[in-house]
C-alpha cells in the first residue's frame, strides 16, 4: 500500500478505530503505518483530533429534571391524543347515528299517507255498490272483473274483499255471508278465492264434499282468461250465494254432508 | 413494546440524553435543544406504530428530531453559515503534535457556522458514532455523498479549532481562512 492509499484510507477510519474499513484493508493500513513514519504520524494526528472533538462533542451539560419534564409533557400529550381519538370516535359514533336517525326521518316522512277518505269511500261502496266494488278490487290486481258464477252480491260479507295465505301464498278471496239462520251455529258463507295461472294446479272442473268438513268446493280451471277459481261454501248448493233465480251447474258429484251441529 | 404509555416511556429512559446533546449541537441553543428533544418525543408518540423494529428507535428519533429542527430552521431562516466550496477534502499535514484539547464551546460555535448538510453528518459522526451507511439512512444521501460531507466538515473543524501556531503553518487554516 502506498502513502496515497493509506490517506484515503485514514480518512475513512472512525474515531479510536477502524470500524468503517474492512479487515483486509484495515490490515493493510496497520502494515503500511508500522512501516511509514510519515503516514504514522498523520493517523496519529488525526485519532488524537477526532477523540477530542469527539468529547467537545458530547459535552453537553443535560439540564437537570429534563426526563421529568419530558415524561410529564409527553404523557399529558398521550392522554391529549387518548382524549381526542374518544372525542373524534364518539364524534363518528354520533355522525352515524345522526345520519341513521336522519335516514330513518327520511323514510317515516316519505311514506305514503293513509288516506282515510279514501278507504271510506270504498267501504261506502262495497256498501252501497257490491258488485262494482268486487269488480275493481278484482281488476286492481290485474285478474278478470267477473266471478264464475252469477253471485248474489248483496250477500257479499262486510271484510268481503281481500286476501288469505294457502301455503305461503296469497290469493285474493272474495266472501258472500248469507243471513243468520235461527238454530244455525254460525252463518253459512261462500268464499271464491280467484287462483292466478301457475299458482297452483287447479282440478278440473267440479262440485265435491271435502272430507270431515262442512264445506263444499268448486273448483273452477282456468279456461284461457289465466285465472282459476276455487269456491269453498257452507250450503248445499252454491244457490242460496247466487242472485235469484240463478242456478249453480256444477252438482255432478254432490254428496251428503255431514250433519251440521245444532245451534 | 407494551403499550404506548410504557414504550413512549422507555424510549425517554434510553434516549433522552443523546437526543438532547444532539438537539443541543444542531440549534447550538438550550432552549432549542429542549423543546426539539421534546417536539420529537411528542412526534414519536403520535407515530410510534410506525416503529416497527425498536432496535432502530435510536435512528429513527434522530430521524424525527433532525426534520423538526429542518422545519424550524426554515421558518426563522436565522442560519447565516458558511459555504464548504474552499475547503479541501483532506487537512491533516499539522506536524506530529499531541491531541488538542477542543473547548465544546468553540466546537459549537464551529458548529452554528456551518452548513446545515454538513454540520448534522459530523456531528452524528462524531457524537453518537452512526456509521457512514446508518448517517447516509438518516439523511437520504448516497454514502459517498456522505462521506464527501465528511471529509470537508472535518476539514472544516480542523482550521477553526486546531491551535493557532499550527493553523498558521499548516493547510487546514489556510483552508479555513477562505471561509470567512
């Protein structure tokens, strides 16, 4: 190693030792200074300059009670930013309750209002018009306006229009009630429940006695218009239901009824 | 680490002092020193999630120290230092003298003169001995930028705090003189 080298090289040590060169070079540079007065001299120099910068520069007096004041502000700025994350979480917290209860707001006041007016007025008329009042709640849900027989509807049953489920389903239903009868436990009634296509599979056309029941079925196919019928009744007959003079057809397969309990 | 409270705590037992006396001979300023030692713990409080591996906790406060200081430096603009374009890389033909004493006062006024790019690589060299790789981390500069830096504070130092008999004779005064 020449005395060039061997510069570059002192340059790159650290204070009191060679830990930026690697061992091979720092071997090298011990074997030229053993034998280079000149260059001996220089690392001396500059060892002993670094070693007392190095004190000058840690010699900084730490004021006395730092840890303390440092411990304290930094603890008081944690529980700061503790209190600050609880206040910003509660303030999100609030935000989403806020826009919950706004959404909420939003949908009590966009819902339609009951117009009870209205629901008189209809009332009135399956009062005062039946069978235009069977008509529209019919055509209201896109079925024929007609029924499949010739019903009497003055007989139609105050809750006359609606619906019940059979089977998960609902089907809408249309009720005639006849007049209490004396002695009758309870007033004998016609129920047509009219069966969209695809509903359910409809027998064919026919008059049977259910079994261990008081009623009879009608059961009416669908002939093209995508309805079927089915009329459940508590009579004979489905003529006490019908207006007067009409007559049901279907009796084909009529079968006694079980006696009816007395009153 | 536990927790914050107990990791913000044991950062402060192991590196208060060193981050001080650092704070100390960047701002050249008790005061300064102070309240950046404490700008930094509060900065490492707030990001102390961000310290994945406590082994490096020492670097990384320098880290966040040096960046406040950075930031209040460039607000007050109060730094009037000397350019380094004149110094040589190398002085060290002073004769075979024994070491010189360095008052630390003198050290910092050395310090306050200088440049901000060279005052903060010497004095991790020389006050808490981060090697060349771990200072060119701290600054993101390539190491021989660094070591360049190095060379030339060094230097630096050399003509303004070697005695004045050997300054007179020797290069690293008349490298110096072209400072003033």
């Amino acid at each position: 190693m020449d005395c060039t080298s061997a510069r570059l090289l002192l340059a790159l040590r650290r204070p009191g030792g060679a830990a930026e060169l690697s061992a091979e070079d720092a071997a090298d540079l011990d074997r030229h200074l053993a034998g280079c007065p000149g260059c001996a001299a220089a690392a001396r120099r500059q060892d002993g300059f670094d070693r007392a910068v190095a004190a000058a520069m840690r010699a900084v007096p730490v004021p006395a009670g730092l840890r303390e004041r440092l411990l304290a502000e930094t603890l008081a700025r944690r529980g700061a930013i503790w209190r600050r994350t609880v206040a910003e979480s509660a303030t999100a917290a609030a935000l989403v309750v806020v826009a919950v209860l706004a959404v909420a707001a939003g949908v009590l006041q966009f819902r339609p209002a009951l117009d009870t007016d209205r629901l008189a007025d209809a009332q009135g008329q399956a009062i005062e018009q039946p069978e235009r009042a069977v008509r529209d709640f019919l055509q209201a849900q896109g079925l024929p306006a007609a029924l499949p027989r010739d019903f009497n509807f003055a007989l139609l049953d105050a809750p006359a229009l609606g619906f019940e489920e059979i089977d998960g389903r609902y089907v809408p239903r249309v009720v005639f009630r006849l007049p209490p009868q004396p002695g009758a436990a309870r007033p004998d009634f016609a129920k047509v429940y009219v069966v969209r296509k695809g509903l359910f599979r409809l027998d064919k056309d026919k008059f049977r006695t259910t079994q261990n029941s008081f009623c009879n079925v009608i059961t009416v196919p669908d002939d093209g218009s995508g309805v079927g019928y089915v009329i459940l009744f508590t009579t004979d007959t489905l003529d006490p239901f019908l207006k007067p003079g009409a007559r049901d057809v279907t009796r084909a397969d009529v079968r006694p009824r079980p006696e009816r309990p007395a009153a | 680490m536990a927790s914050a409270g107990s990791g913000v705590r044991e950062l402060i037992d192991a590196h208060y002092d060193s981050l001080y006396r650092y704070a100390y001979r960047l701002s050249g300023s008790s005061a300064d020193a102070e309240d950046l030692t404490q700008e930094a713990f509060s900065k490492a409080l707030a990001r102390l999630p961000q310290l994945r591996d406590p082994d490096r906790a020492k670097g990384w406060l320098f880290r966040i120290l040096r960046n406040a200081y950075l930031h209040r430096a460039r607000d007050e603009r109060r730094h009037r230092t000397i350019p380094l374009d004149s110094v040589a890389d190398l002085a060290d033909e002073a004769g075979d003298d024994p070491a010189p004493e360095v008052d630390p006062a003198r050290l910092q006024e050395a310090l306050n003169d200088l440049d901000e790019t060279f005052r903060t690589p010497v004095i991790l060299f020389y006050f808490e001995e981060f090697s060349y790789r771990e200072i060119a981390e701290q600054l993101d500069l390539p190491i021989g930028t660094v070591m360049s830096r190095l060379a030339r504070a060094k230097a630096y130092l050399r003509g303004r705090l070697a005695p004045p008999a050997e300054s007179v004779a020797d290069g690293p005064r008349r490298a110096s003189d072209g400072l003033h």
